[in-house]
C-alpha cells in the first residue's frame, strides 16, 4: 500500500508541474497556481506515506518484540 500512496504522490507531484509550466509559457496565472496546489498535495501524500510506512514498522516490531516476550521461559 505504501508504494501506491508514493506512487500516487509522486504522479500528483508531476502532473503539478506539469501544470505550472504550461502555465507559465501560456502566461496563464490560475494554471500556475493550480500547478503548485497540485505539487504541495503530492507533497503532502508523500509525507502521509512516509508516516504510515514508519508506523506500520514501528508496529510490526513492537508486535515481534512482545511475541518474543511471551514466548521466552
């Protein structure tokens, strides 16, 4: 699941820029600006992701360390 919010983020981050330059050569402000909104929302999944990925870890360690526990004499 990680690999598709990156993904994801990763394809909003393009499309973003995407965005922000034919805005530019086409001297179209609110395309610019819809460009950079599309790039801080990419952004912002990216850091989700991270977020969930770290947390997932975190979890599934603390899950074995405690199976461990319980499991020594």
């Amino acid at each position: 699941m990680a690999i598709d919010d990156k993904a994801e983020a990763k394809g909003d981050k393009l499309k973003g820029k995407v965005d922000e330059v034919i805005g530019k050569v086409t001297d179209d402000e609110s395309r610019v600006l819809k460009g950079k909104a599309e790039q801080a929302e990419g952004s912002i999944k990216d850091t989700v992701a991270d977020a969930k990925a770290h947390l997932k870890d975190t979890a599934d360690k603390a899950h074995d360390d405690r199976r461990d526990d319980t499991n020594t004499p």
